[in-house]
C-alpha cells in the first residue's frame, strides 16, 4: 500500500493536523499593513510628469514638468488636498523642471530644487523656499551652477544635492549645505563627489540617520573623498567626514534611497541589467541584507514600518508581473500582492508616505484601470 493512502487513527491524525498548523504558522510571516491598490478617486490630472511628491499634512505638493493640472495654468508646481483630491489655489510656478521637494521640519516652507531660475516671480537659481501656505518665496537664495535633484533637511541646515559643482561661487561636487534661515553656504561641508576626471557625476538622491549624525545618499558617482563609493555613501552632517558605510551590490545609478523610521536599514533601488531594490546595514554597508531584481530601473522607493513601496520604470518585480509599482516586505524584500498597474512606458519617478496613505507621481495615464495622469495617490495603513 503506497504510504499516501494509509489511514492514522483518529488521535494519531489530530496529533499530525495540530502540528502541521504549528509548523505552518511558526514558518508563514505575518502580513504587514498595506494600502489599497485601488488608487484615490478624484486625484488631480497633470498635462507632464511628475518627478517629485512631498507631503505636508493633509497638503500634497508635487513638481515636475507639467503646465497645467486638471486644465488649470500649474507651472511645473502645484498642490492638493490629500483626503479629497482638491486642487489648491497654492500657484507660485516655475520657469524650469521641478525635480525635488522636501517641506521643512516645523511645515512653513517647502523646499525646492530643480533646472529653474525663476520660481514665484522673482529669480532663484535651482532652488528655493516657499511658503507652504501662499506659494510666495522667501527671501532665502542661495546661488547653484546646475541642476538640484535631491533636498533634504537637518536641524537648521538644508542639503542640496545634484548636478552642480558650484554653490554660491564656490566649488561644491555635487553637494551642498545651507544655513535654512540665512542661506548661506556652509564653509565646513564640502565632500567631493566624482566619477573620476571630468565624467559626469550626480547626486540623485539623500536621507539622514535616525540621530541625524549622518547624512545618506546616492546618484551616479564612483569616489566621495577620494575612497570608493559606489554609486551610494553616507557621510557626517557636519563636516561631510566619509562614513565606512559602503553598499556592495549598488551595480549602476542609484535612483533612490530611504532610511527607515528605526535607523537599522538603509534601502536602495536602482539599474543594473534591468534594476533592483536593496536593503543595508547602517554602519559598513557591505554585502545587501536582501536583494531583489526587476526588469527596469527603480527610481522611486518609500517605507513604512513593514513594507518598501517602490516605483519605477520596471514591468516585472521578482519575476512576477508588475506595472510600475509594486511592494516589498522591509524586513525580508519579499514580494507583497499588492499590484495596482500603471501604464506608460517609464511609469513612475517620485514617491511620499504618511501613516495613511502612500503617493507616486510619474509619466503614467492609467493606474489600477483608473484614468490617474501623473500622480496617483492610495489610501490605508502603509
């Protein structure tokens, strides 16, 4: 008798049924809390891209290089209500492609970097403050050579990074950091970031430690300092002294990089022969935690406490299908069923997070079988 068809006594049996249900529940990871994949209704249409997103409360701003939003004048910068999809009167626009927002701690300003030169009505070369509430510009000018692509903030210092190798006259690789009151450029930090000689070089994106000692962040660069880095590298918030964090596996541009809430794991995502997100030690980098491979580059990344919402121009993640989006477990980079869909041929560009909802701006004109141009934002728990 094959030793499938032979009967258990009935104890024997519920002995073997309770342990498999043991077994399986000792060996299935909890689902973390995710956000619909049905995306908002109602959310505002732009006639372009969307490269960056930021909220501020119940306020989410975006930039990139659109004209108009639901056929009103928004010159590459507009805002909405976040619960409802109402487009805000908040109109400062932008003479330029908008490729970074980051608001400030205390949410008066929203910070803005970009190819532009004149943003409000009055000139501001590649970057600038608003005001969070009437869209006016602040006095606060700081002077950059090229093209801002990342901004973050620490305590009273704001940090551009880009294209750039000037600020304020200065030579500055790439990064640079301001005096958020005054403007004025930092004297003390200034790392120098470069692919060797004259090659092109960019900082694409940043984000800071839990402590905010140190200062995260990723492009396309080969040597920070002098000492190799590979296209991701962290340095000190003060005097930009290289950090040994030093991820292992970055393989080509680093589109994006997030820490997590907690400061124990620095996530990456970027292009190799199709492209990746990654998971790292905060301290020496080395070897990926985790590593997960797509078709396509990952340009957007964004987590909560279980899961990596990532973005980009991919079509399968892990091997599965996903268009453009998709999510990953934080702890173990395992592949979510969460599977929105969105069309275009480079999808999605720039992500932001809260505790309740979760948005992506993009190239995309349909996400979840939903007519969603530009920007797609989608409610739960993240």
């Amino acid at each position: 008798m094959p030793l499938s068809s032979r009967r258990l006594p009935l104890p024997a049996l519920l002995l073997a049924l309770a342990t498999a249900v043991a077994v399986s529940l000792a060996f299935t990871p909890r689902a973390g809390a995710i956000v619909s994949a049905n995306p908002d209704d109602g959310t505002p249409n732009t006639n372009g891209r969307v490269n960056a997103v930021a909220y501020r409360g119940g306020t989410v701003y975006i930039g990139g290089s659109f004209t108009t939003v639901n056929g009103q004048p928004r010159n590459r910068l507009a805002a909405f209500n976040a619960a409802t999809g109402t487009l805000s009167t908040w109109n400062p626009g932008a003479n330029g492609d908008v490729r970074a927002l980051k608001a400030s701690p205390d949410g008066t300003r929203l910070y803005v970097g970009g190819d532009f030169t004149r943003v409000a009505g009055v000139p501001r070369y590649r970057i600038a403050a608003l005001s969070a509430h009437s869209g006016n510009a602040f006095g606060w000018s700081p002077y950059i050579n090229d093209s801002v692509k990342a901004i973050t903030t620490i305590g009273n210092t704001v940090y551009a990074g880009g294209d750039f190798i000037s600020a304020e006259g200065a030579g500055r690789q790439h990064l640079a950091a301001f005096n958020a009151t005054s403007g004025n450029l930092s004297t003390t930090f200034k790392p120098n970031i470069s692919n060797g000689g004259t090659n092109f070089a960019t900082v694409l994106s940043m984000d800071v430690s839990a402590d905010g000692n140190t200062l995260y962040f990723a492009g396309d660069f080969a040597r920070v300092n002098g000492t190799f880095r590979r296209n991701a590298a962290a340095v000190s918030s003060g005097i930009a002294t290289l950090r040994a964090w030093s991820p292992s596996a970055t393989a080509d541009v680093v589109g994006d990089l997030d820490v997590s809430a907690s400061g124990r794991t620095v996530f990456v995502g970027g292009r190799s022969a199709g492209g990746y997100a990654q998971a790292y030690g905060p301290t020496t980098g080395g070897s990926p935690v985790w590593n997960v491979a797509t078709n396509g580059d990952v340009e957007a990344i964004v987590v909560s406490s279980s899961i990596l919402y990532i973005g980009g121009h991919f079509t399968t993640v892990a091997g599965a299908s996903r268009g453009h989006l998709a999510a990953l477990s934080a702890s173990g980079g395992g592949l979510q069923s969460w599977n929105p869909g969105a069309n275009g041929a480079l999808g999605a560009f720039g992500a932001a997070i809260t505790s309740s909802r979760v948005a992506f701006g993009g190239e995309f004109t349909v996400v979840g079988g939903e007519g969603h141009q530009g920007v797609a934002q989608f409610s739960g728990s993240p």
